[in-house]
C-alpha cells in the first residue's frame, strides 16, 4: 500500500485527487470540532438511554458527544443508502430506474438524498427528545450551556431550543452529504467510506493519544498488538474467494472460431461486507432508541433494558441480547447474498454464452450447484461477522481485564463495524489508487503510440 501511495504521488493528476481528497478530510474534521451555540458536551456514560448513541459517537469520530455541528455526521445518509437499496429489490418501479444507466442513477441519488433529509430530522429529533428527557440530569453543567439553561425551562423556550438544535444538527448533516459526494467526484475512492473511515480512527487515536498521555503504555500496547492481530484476520477472510471455473464451448462464426476458453467465476467469504452487522446492530439499537425517547421511564423500557440490551449488568439479558444478534447476524448475511449473487441469472448469463460449469450441466443444475456453494460459503461468512462482532464481549470476559479500564475503553473504541470497516475502506482506497495510476499508464500509453501514428 505504502508502495502505492508513493507512486500515486509522482503522477501529477493522482496526487491533485489526492490532496483535494485530503482538503476535504480536513473540512470534515474542522466542523467535527466547531460546537453548536447552545450544546456543551454530551456524557453517554450518566444514563443508561444514551448508550444507543455509542456507535454513532464513534462513526462521527466523538462529535457528537462534543455537541458539535457535525454530531449526525454521515449515518443517515449511509442508512438512507441502505433503505433506497432494499426498497429497489422490492419495488419494481425502482428496479426498473436502477437498470437506466447514468439517469437512472441521478434519479436513485436523489430519492437517496431526500430519505437522507428525513432520516437526519428523525435522528434529531430523537437526539433532542432524549436529551430533553434527560434534562434533570444535565442542568447547567452538561449538554445545555449555562446560559440557555433559564431560557430551556420555559415551555416556549424548549420549542425555540428544539427547532434550533433540529435545524443546525440536520444542516451539518447535509453538509456531511455534500462533502462525502464532493470527495467520490474530485478525490480518490469512495467519499462517504472515507468519511466513516476518518470518524473512526479519529475516536481510536484520540483515545490511544489519552492513553498514552496517562502513562498506561502497557494498556495501550496490548491493545495496538491484539488490534493488529484482528486486522489481518479480517484482511486473511477479506481476501479469501472460491473460484468456480467456467468453461466456454468454441463457436464457429463465419471464416473465425470464438470461445474455447475457460474462466472462474470468485465468490468471496464475505462478500456482503460489514453490511449484516450494521443491519443487526440497527434492528437491535432501533427499539431502543424508540423507547428511551418517548417511554423511557415505563416498566417495559425497565424490561427492554434488562433483557434486550447490552453491557446492561445483567448476564441472563446480556446472553439473551448476543444470540438474537448471532442470529440476526446470519440471517441478514444470506438476505444479503441472495440481493447480492442471482445463481439463476447467472446460470442463464453463462448458458446463454456457451458456457459452462465443469462436471455439471447447463441451466437449472449449474443454478443449484451456485446456490448450493453460495449457501455454504455465506455460512462461514456469517460465522466470521459473528466472532467479529463478539471480540469486545470476548476480551472483556477474560479474567483480569475487568481492572484494565482503560484498555477496555479502547477497545470499545474500536467497535466491531468499526474494525471492519477500517479495513474495507482501506483495501477499497488502495485499489482505487491502484486503479487511477493503471489509468494513467494507458492514457500515457495510448497518447505515446497516437503520436509515433501521426509522425
């Protein structure tokens, strides 16, 4: 990789994608910085409501414990992706808009754009809501400013505050948008990625610098070495694929013979990425959410905490919560690969070419052949996200870790979609970065010989 960026930067038009790639990282992290007028910090540790934020604190890389105009960040952007995704499986007027090519995309872009508006009133309204419910709590000293803290208390008071946090929170979250698609257009690889990768390592590295900074270098140490070990673990199955190879039949059109050649089709481990977990952690966070904002003081929000949440102090609630997730898990993970691989579209693609599956015959055969292998190669992907999204729960039932806090606040730093989506994003900008100079050398090429032609 180390290889790749340097020689990124000895062609000219790579290294501008490059640095306009980092101006607007920088941009990101300013406004992950600059504090809404109003908001001080927000602590998810004094109620057990705000820990259902956790996730999207670590994504927007703690701006949104900081109360700052960035707090959203770019969650209901990636969310509105994910619900427009699903609805064009299963609506066929939208089907039928993803298959038109570059329009079809500017209208699926849109209607994503107009979810993402949605979804970050939603989430800021909810945010607000918890934080009002919570109010006793934070008077004065936490996520209301001094200042504001009379003014709040008026019933015309909270509505003002509301409107006004609701707007500057979505308004950050929209220029989150922008800057994520002004990124894939001027810079390099994917933009809303690189955005989750930033926030990400921001929140790792800012608890590692605090670490070090109170002399916990052991912790610290352990926790950098047990982080590289989980990285290329996920780097080794990233890169594992079975390879079914695919023979075409020669054809004979005319005075000249076509295929004859044979090819594999690679069906990766875990093709799906880390998009089953952030499923299973939504279904799972989403209930909570709802009731933390408008029944958080019930006797089933008592129950649902107790027995549907985690690190909720409860072992028998803990166990509980943890095989739902396994099991939404697995099951969001073959949802996933059966949007993600046809077997019988493919199977038709190949007959169609004169190809086919070596030892199996054409048509419906080879379409239960590729499902058979798909469905047992997702197994092992599911099982891979699973021990992934259990590492934290692992590490902190080890004997001893329990006193090592500050270790353990690292690590829940670094969640599990965190860690796998450190490593995807970096693998995805490698290659783009690998694609751009390849593009470069053509271009060279191809202008080399023009000009060799015209002389």
């Amino acid at each position: 990789m180390f290889e790749t960026i340097r020689n990124a930067f000895k062609i000219k038009d790579v290294r501008k994608k490059i640095f306009m790639t980092i101006l607007f990282v920088i941009i990101f992290r300013v406004g992950c910085y600059i504090t809404v007028p109003g908001l001080s910090q927000i602590s998810f540790d004094d109620s057990g409501s705000m820990n259902i934020f956790g996730l999207l604190n670590s994504i927007t890389g703690s701006a949104l414990s900081q109360g700052t105009l960035f707090s959203l960040g770019i969650s209901p952007y990636i969310n509105a992706s994910i619900i427009v995704q699903l609805l064009t499986v299963a609506i066929p007027a939208l089907e039928r808009m993803s298959k038109e090519g570059d329009e079809g995309r500017k209208k699926i872009d849109k209607i994503t754009r107009w979810v993402t508006l949605v979804l970050a009133i939603v989430s800021a309204v909810g945010i607000f809501l918890t934080l009002k419910n919570n109010y006793t709590g934070y008077v004065n000293t936490s996520w209301l400013g001094a200042q504001y803290s009379t003014f709040f208390a008026t019933t015309g008071g909270q509505w003002i505050m509301g409107i006004y946090i609701v707007t500057v929170l979505v308004g950050g979250s929209m220029l989150c948008m922008w800057i994520g698609e002004r990124i894939t257009e001027y810079g390099v690889s994917n933009g809303i990625s690189l955005l989750i990768f930033v926030g990400i390592v921001a929140t790792a590295v800012q608890q590692l610098a605090s670490t070090f900074a109170a002399g916990n270098w052991a912790e610290a140490l352990i926790f950098l070495i047990g982080l590289v070990l989980v990285f290329a673990f996920i780097v080794w199955v990233d890169g594992a694929e079975r390879k079914i190879k695919v023979q075409y039949a020669k054809q004979v059109k005319g005075n000249k013979m076509y295929g004859g050649q044979s090819t594999y089709i690679p069906i990766k481990v875990n093709a799906s990425g880390v998009m089953p977990l952030i499923f299973a952690y939504a279904l799972m966070s989403f209930p909570t959410m709802i009731i933390s904002t408008f029944w958080p003081n019930t006797p089933f929000a008592t129950w649902w905490t107790t027995y549907m949440t985690a690190g909720n102090g409860n072992p028998i609630g803990t166990v509980v919560y943890n095989v739902i997730l396994a099991v939404l898990i697995f099951v969001f993970a073959y949802f996933y690969s059966q949007i993600q691989f046809n077997p019988v579209e493919i199977s038709r693609n190949i007959q169609n070419n004169g190809g086919f599956v070596m030892g199996i015959r054409p048509g419906r055969e080879t379409a239960e052949y590729l499902a058979k292998v798909v469905s047992r190669i997702t197994l092992w992907g599911a099982v891979f996200l699973a021990i992934i999204a259990f590492v934290p729960s692992i590490l902190f039932s080890i004997p001893g870790w329990a006193g090592m806090n500050t270790a353990s606040q690292l690590v829940s730093s670094m969640s599990a979609t965190g860690m796998l989506i450190v490593v995807s994003v970096a693998l995805e900008f490698n290659k783009a970065l690998e694609n751009q100079i390849l593009m470069r050398h053509y271009k060279g090429l191809l202008g080399s010989n023009s000009k060799g032609f015209l002389k």
